[in-house]
C-alpha cells in the first residue's frame, strides 16, 4: 500500500535537500575570500559580520543532508506505529531544510 502524502513529502525532501547542498556548492566560491561570513549580527551600534572558515557554509550543506537522512530514517521507524509522527517528521525536516537553504543563500550573497 503506498501513502501519496508521505510519497509527496519524501519528494519535496529530496528536492529541497538536492537543491539546497547543490546551491552552496555552486555559488560558494573559496578564491573570492579565504574567510567567510559565518554569522550576522545586529546590535544597538550598528551592523556587526562574524567572519569564519568555508568550512561554516559547507557545513550548512551537510546539515540539510543530515536532517533529510535523519527524517527519513525515522520516519520509516515510526510510520508502522503511527503515520501521523511520520508525517510530521517529514513535514518539519522541509521546513528545516528550507529554511537551511535560504540561510545559507543569505549567507554566500553576503561575502
């Protein structure tokens, strides 16, 4: 028996992940600056960019593949169980992984 919403959801994950790693992998260009912009940060005197190592970026990509594989993993456990624990472990790793994916976009257009 097949589930069309955790089929829909199992898709949606594996193109928002491809999508995000293969996002940061283009755009981040190591030769434009040796250092990064890992965070930002706005305090009462102005606007304040912690710098890091492109290290801080890829690991946003390997974040969104961690979380994906995570999701899936346990959501494969828990559907015999419960489908709805399925469902939202699908649901909320999309919305992780998006919202990875626009940090880190954030953060490349910055450097």
């Amino acid at each position: 028996m097949h589930d069309r919403l955790i089929l829909l959801l199992l898709t949606t994950l594996a193109a928002l992940t491809a999508i995000g790693i293969l996002s940061v992998l283009i755009r981040f260009d190591i030769s434009k600056n040796p250092t990064t912009t890992a965070a930002y940060r706005q305090n009462l005197v102005g606007i304040y960019y912690q710098s890091g190592k492109p290290i801080d970026i890829y690991a946003m990509a390997i974040y969104m593949a961690f979380t994906a594989g995570a999701a899936v993993l346990l959501a494969y456990r828990t559907y015999a169980l419960r489908r709805h624990i399925a469902l939202f472990l699908l649901a909320s790793a999309n919305f992780l992984v998006l919202l990875a994916t626009i940090v880190a976009n954030a953060l490349i257009s910055i450097q």
